[in-house]
C-alpha cells in the first residue's frame, strides 16, 4: 500500500502524465481536476500507479449519486404467490386468484415514510407474468382479476400514494415471465418486454429505479431466451433519463447476497463490468471475478483491470424469509433489522427491504411495528452525534464522552479514496485507536467497544486520492436484545432416534442429513438420476412439513433445486405429498426452506427425492433436512 503521503506526490505526477493520455471514458471537467464519470477507461500503456490515480477520479453520474444518499428503500413482493403461497409462480396461476379486497396503497407508502423510507420499489411483474397494471401487452394482469371487477391498477394506486407521502417509486420488472408465449422466441419477447417498460415508464410519472434481476430457472431443458439489454437501457434513457437501473443495469449492483451484508470492503468504483454489456463475460473471467467475489476494486486488482465502473452496491433483504408474503412466516427481529441496517447502509449501500403485503392487501400488523421499532432505533441511536464543530479528521467530543461507533462518509461526487484507517480516540492515556477499517464511501459505520474520550480523529493510512471525508461522528449504540421469531406452536421433531434407510451413495455418513446440525452436510454419490434420502423417525408423527437447509458456509453446490417429498406409515407404501416442488430462488438466498403441506399426515417414514441440483451437478448436498409437526 503506498501511505497518503506518497500518494499525495503520486498524484500529482500522475495527474500530468493523464492529460498526455489519450481520450478514455466520459470526462466532465471540474475546475481543478478532471473527473470520470460512471466509466474510466485505462490505456493500454498505463501502469499500476496511473491506474490508480486515474480510479481516484472516477465519480458517480448525479443519478447514482442521489441515489447513494437514499440509504433507506423499500421492496414490496405482491402478486399472485402472495395467493399461491410461492416464491415463484410458474405462469400458470389464474388472474382470478388475485383478489385484495383490503389492498390500501396508502397503508404501504405511509408505513414505509414513517420509517424513514425514500423509495419504493413494486414488483410490477415478477417471474409468473402476472401483471399489476393492466397492460395492452397480455390478459395475464390485474385486468383479468376480480379484484375491483379488472378495473384496479395496483401501479397507479402506489403512484398516487407516493405523490401524498413525497415518496419515490420504483418498478420491478421480471425479464425471466413463465406465462408469455413468445418467451423464448427472443425477438418477440424483447418487443413484448419493451411495451411492457415503455407502459410502466409512460404512464405514471417519474420512475426513479427500474430493477431486473439476472433469475431464470429455467434449467437446462427450459427455453433459452436471449435478452436486448442495450434496447432496454436505450428505452429507459429515453423515457425515464433520471432512472437508476438496478442488477441487469449499468446504474445499481447486486451486492451479491440475499442475507442483508454488504462487504466490509466495499468499492463503488469497481473492475467488475455489469452483466448487461456484451463484454462483461470474458472481462469478468479474465480478472476472476463475479458478482459475488470478495475483492471488487482492490488496488492490485485495479491494476489488473483495463476499466472500472462507478456501479455502487444495493443489498437487497426480505423482513421475512420469503420475498412473498406468507402466513407461516414471521418478520426478522428487531435485531437482525438493527444487525443489517450496520452491514448494509453502515458498509457503503444502499439497503433494499422488502416489506411484502399480505392476501388482504396490506402490510401486516407485526411488519408494521416492526418497521416502527427500527425507526426508533436507528433514532435512538443516532440522532445524538456527540462530536462537535465542523467535519475534520479530528473532532472534538462533548466532555468525557463515552462511544462505542463512529460514522464516517465521503464526499463521492470526488470519487471514492479510503482504503485503510484507523479510528482513534483521546483517552486519559493519550489516542488509543478503537476500530480499524477498510473503505468508507457514502456511510461506514464501525462499532468497537466502548471508550471514554475528549477528542476522536481518524487516521487515513493508505488512501487512493486526498481523502475527502464529508461525515465524522460518534454516538453510543446499543443492539437491541435477541428476539424468538419462530412461529408460537411451530415444533421440530427431535431427530436423535431417527435411522437412515435407503440413501443414494455414502450410506455410512448420510446422518449428517438429519442430524440437527446445520454445519455438517452429506453429499450424495456422483451420476445421473435422482438422488434419495429416506429416513424412519421410529415412531409416526402428525408431520405438517419439512425444512431443507442447504450446506453452510459459502460453497453451495449440491444444492437442491427440484424435489418430491413422500411420506408413509410402514416403510413400503409411499404417499406422495403435493407440493410445489421447487425450493425457488434458493441460488440466492440459500437459507432453511421451510414447506408447509396442505394438510397434517400421519407418518413414520419419510423420502426425500431430490431431482436436480441449482446448477445441473450430478450430486447434491444436504445440510439438514427436519421435520415439522403439530
Ligand atoms: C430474485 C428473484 O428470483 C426473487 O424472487 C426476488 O424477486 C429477488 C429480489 O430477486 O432474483
């Protein structure tokens, strides 16, 4: 790491030698320097300090600027799973399931602008097709429900409500739709997504994010369509200019997990290209990177890299574990909101939550308080910054102050510079440094234990450009305890008597399938075909479902996509459960998959059949598999 102060004299070389280099990226030019905006683009001949200085002057468009100050948006999952009970629908739900007699716009948007929400993002179309407007483009919407005899418009309804509240809103639009028939036949579907955007980004005034995600489970079976994400963009820059453009976007990036934790490294500007550029294959894998990798903007990557993007970081997060609302779920802790708040908003993004209404067509009462709680929260805790006078790297702290975390931000509109410091404090004994730190970007929040100061400063130690350091406080916080949020009556049966007896493979480990411990997995033997477990929990039980939770740690191969479920009384005579069969969106968001069946069964054997794995390997991986009875 070259210190601040090399870095200085760095800078100041290097800034000569750039006006020599040719023309790269989009230049804006500022009255003593010159920026990059969104993109830079290296010379081929640049070396690894030019890189360098060069990424201290890559700054965000004014969009994704406003965007990062957001810091609280809001998710709202609604369609016909919230009927269904599913994470995906498969296209072949009928309109006439749809039907939120108590749907109440206003309810949301005041909910989420009470607790200090910007925007609000609406799943306008989510992977079933089904619409919350009512399209010309197809008779799968709101049109063909009896909800308001087909003359409601879920789109217009929040529009209105975000106007009230002075909220932003957003739209989600699925490119993956399992109810098109021109799905598939790719120019067809891209004309067809295209009127779909264009009726969303028309009819109801200023959309400020268009979120696609990258999902297709298709599989390798499925139909393979190829979309025109340079069309898309072209369509949004035309109508809605002021629109960020999240995931399969150039504007907002996935921060890579559906957990609610940003990296504690976090870079803005970063070497990985956004999936929607052609190139973005072959230059992610030439540098080895993707969008969940640790190290997006790195200087030894940085010097690596032939260009660098600004596409900060959105972390995406349910309150509950489903993105769609249901009964059998409970919204997260006030602990986990707080936990996330500091991993996400406090590490550099912008926290996406999603707040999904219920069948009636509103928020639910315990997501409503839970919001609340977290709005008092965060107040409580922050609103009484106690270092004092104008932003410098040392502040002076109200007498004998005692804090436990500091925030900190940079001024990004001159690029983002931070990439080690420490924070240290005034004590009796003379500075003490409490907390150490990587990046800060918009917001870093550290937390350290407590410590009784007069003064507190930070310590930049390696910095890619001056820093500018825009935000400095120091509060004391506290967690909010832990809290139960099982469902009350919800119970696991207890698998300590329970024997194997019939696996595919590794019949000597296939206990760790079943043994109560989420960190020990079992793998199953390698080809082609299904995959089994069956197990006899030795005495029968009223079994109301099952909970498949995937191999712990990062590695989550092997894990299932597709599955049957079979029950049975004496081993032989086997009952197929009804049930969706698909632990849907379980690539992203690998947690415990809870499934509820349609009505208790008496069982003391239970097979579990598992039919593919998330990415086609020809094994699979159990964390855990459990029982759910009365
Ligand atoms: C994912 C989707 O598959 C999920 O259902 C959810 O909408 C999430 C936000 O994005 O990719």
């Amino acid at each position: 790491m070259v210190p601040v102060k090399s870095l200085k004299k760095l800078l100041m070389v290097s800034v000569a030698a750039a006006s020599v280099l040719p023309f790269a990226g989009c230049r804006k030019t500022a009255p003593a320097e010159e920026y990059y905006v969104k993109t830079v683009v290296f010379p081929d001949s640049a070396t690894a300090d030019e890189k360098l200085e060069m990424a201290s002057r890559l700054v965000p468009s004014a969009k994704q600027l406003e965007w990062q100050k957001l810091e609280l948006t809001a998710f709202l999952h609604f369609g016909v799973n919230t009927f269904t009970d599913r994470e995906w629908g498969d296209g072949s739900e009928s309109p006439e399931i749809f039907n939120p007699v108590d749907l109440d716009a206003d309810q949301w948007v005041k909910t989420l602008s009470e607790a200090g929400f910007k925007l609000v993002i609406l799943t306008a179309k989510h992977h079933d097709g089904f619409c919350l407007w009512p399209t010309a483009t197809t008779e799968h919407s709101v049109a063909s429900s009896p909800w308001k005899d087909g003359k409601g418009d879920v789109v217009a309804e929040l529009r209105e409500a975000c106007d009230k509240y002075g909220m932003k809103l957003g739209v989600y639009l699925s490119p993956w739709d399992r109810n098109a028939a021109c799905y598939g036949d790719s120019p067809a579907y891209n004309d067809m997504f295209v009127a779909q955007l264009t009726e969303l980004l028309t009819n109801y005034g200023r959309i400020d994010e268009v979120w696609f995600d990258g999902a297709c489970g298709e599989g390798p079976n499925g139909k393979k369509q190829e979309y025109d994400w340079t069309r898309f963009k072209n369509v949004i820059q035309e109508l809605q200019p002021d629109a960020v453009v999240a995931i399969m976007g150039d504007d907002v990036r996935w921060v890579g997990n559906e957990k609610g934790m940003g990296r504690e490294t976090e870079w803005s500007a970063t070497a990985l290209t956004p999936g929607i550029y052609p190139e973005s294959g072959a230059s992610n894998r030439e540098l080895g990177i993707y969008g969940k990798a640790a190290d997006l903007g790195s200087r030894e990557l940085v010097a690596k890299a032939s260009r660098l993007y600004w596409w900060p970081s959105e972390v995406d997060v349910s309150i509950r574990p489903g993105w769609f609302y249901h009964d059998t779920e409970q919204p997260k802790s006030l602990r986990q909101l707080a936990e996330i708040y500091l991993s996400s908003v406090g590490r550099n993004s912008v926290l996406l939550l999603n707040i999904p209404p219920d069948r009636r067509g509103l928020i639910a009462d315990a997501d409503v308080a839970r919001l609340k709680e977290f709005r008092q929260w965060i107040d409580a805790n922050f609103s009484n910054n106690l270092a004092e006078g104008k932003i410098a790297t040392s502040m002076a702290l109200k007498p004998s102050s005692e804090f436990n975390a500091v925030v900190l931000g940079e001024d990004l509109s001159k690029g983002q510079h931070v990439e080690e410091f420490t924070v240290d404090a005034l004590t009796g004994n003379g500075w003490q440094t409490v907390a150490e730190g990587t990046t800060i970007g918009q917001k870093r929040i550290l937390t350290f234990p407590a410590v009784v100061a007069d003064s507190v400063r930070i310590d930049v130690k390696s910095s890619r450009g001056v820093p500018n350091i825009s935000t400095f406080g120091a509060y004391s916080i506290a967690l909010p305890a832990e809290g139960n949020i099982d469902l009350p009556g919800y119970s696991e049966v207890d698998p300590a008597e329970w024997k194997a007896v019939e696996a595919t493979g590794d019949m000597k480990n296939v206990a760790k399938a079943f043994d109560g411990d989420d960190n020990s997995y079992w793998r199953s033997a390698s080809g082609a075909g299904e995959k089994t477990v069956s197990v006899d929990m030795q005495r029968t039980y009223p079994v109301t479902g099952f909970v498949y939770v995937p191999r712990g740690g990062d590695d989550k191969s092997g894990t299932v996509f597709h599955y049957r479920f079979e029950v049975s009384q004496n081993g032989s005579d086997w009952t197929e459960v009804s049930l969706p069969g698909e632990f849907s969106n379980i690539m992203h968001n690998p947690i415990p998959y809870k499934v509820y069946f349609p009505a208790p069964v008496n069982a003391r054997y239970f097979r579990f059949t598992a039919t593919d794995e998330i990415d086609g390997r020809d094994y699979i991986t159990i964390g855990d598999l459990r029982i759910i009875s009365q």
